[in-house]
C-alpha cells in the first residue's frame, strides 16, 4: 500500500512538471507564431504581380552564418553603415534592389536618385506591401524606421524631404541589399 501511494505520488509529480513545461513553453511558442511567422502579401517583379510568401524568421545565430557581419549589423542591430562605402550609393545600373536577408524585390533603380549622402536613396519603394515602416526615437531624434516587410530586416530611414512626385526620401543601406541586374 505504501509503495502504491508513493508511486502515485510520484505520478502526480511528474503530471505537474509536465504541465507546467507545457505552460511555459506554449506562451513562446504563440507569441512568435502570431507576431512574426505567417503569410505576407508581397509585391514580386519576377512574376510582375503579388504573391502570398511566408514570413522568413531565424535565430540570431542563424542570421550571423548567412551574412558578412556588416550585413548582419546593419539589418539585424539597426545599424547604420558609413556613407559613402556601401557598393550602391553610386550604382547606377538597372535592376532590382534585394533585401540581403530574405530576397524581398525593395525598390527599382528607376526610382533611386542622387541624395547626395553617400547612402542608396529612392522616392519610393517598388511596392507599399514590401516594406513596413516604425516610429524610431533612438539617437534622440525621430525617425521612421523602414523595413522588409518579410524578415523585418532594418534598411534604414524614411524623411520627407525628397524629390517629386512622392516628397519622400528612402534613405537604405547597401549592406542591407543585394543589387540584381536586370536586362
Ligand atoms: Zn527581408
């Protein structure tokens, strides 16, 4: 009899471990799974319409195996690179800026203009869906944070003080792209 208690005993213990592993894991597992994963709709140039595609997410670790660390600072920290070295301030060949994490089409070099700030700078993205913008209060000034609106990778900084017709100034990061060239 007494060892049936103890064994019961130990069974409701291990019922409790069980439940509360359970209950503390499944919070986590919602919380990534509403904010972060799911289906975006996304502008795609290579099939010249929307497509519906997943949301990328990956650990940090993750992130850091796929890119240089300047990418990854850039579009994983909300850093900044230096202006005037990224590889497309100055490019001016025709094609599809890339996010560098994800592949999300951003803009289009038909929209890029000379800034002058040594950063890649557009009038407008190559669809509202693709990227997503942020109110950014950092470096006591405010911003508006863009970014890709599949990995919610950082790009950079959107101002209104850009040319027509739109007025505004996509101001990205060339570590936080990748240039495709189209024909
Ligand atoms: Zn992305």
């Amino acid at each position: 009899m007494r060892i049936f208690v103890n064994l019961m005993f130990i069974m409701l213990f291990a019922t409790v471990i069980a439940c509360t592993g359970k209950t503390t894991q499944a919070p986590g597992t919602a919380a990534s799974g509403s904010a972060q994963s799911g289906k975006v709709k996304l502008y795609s140039a290579t099939t010249k319409g929307y497509i519906m595609s997943d949301k990328v997410v990956k650990s940090p670790g993750e992130w850091r195996t796929l890119l240089t660390p300047e990418q990854y600072h850039v579009s994983r920290e909300q850093g900044t690179e230096q202006a005037f070295t990224g590889d497309t301030w100055n490019n001016h060949e025709v094609g599809i800026y890339q996010c560098v994490c994800c592949g999300n089409d951003l803009y289009r070099s038909e929209h890029k203009y000379e800034s002058g700030t040594g950063w890649p700078s557009f009038w407008q993205p190559i669809a509202p869906e693709n990227i997503t913008t942020r109110a950014d209060n950092s470096l006591f000034s405010r911003r508006t944070e863009v970014l890709c609106s599949r990995c919610d990778a950082h790009l950079g900084h959107v101002f209104d003080d850009g040319p027509k017709p739109t007025g505004l100034r996509y101001c990205m990061n060339s570590a936080a792209m990748k240039f495709v060239k189209t024909p």
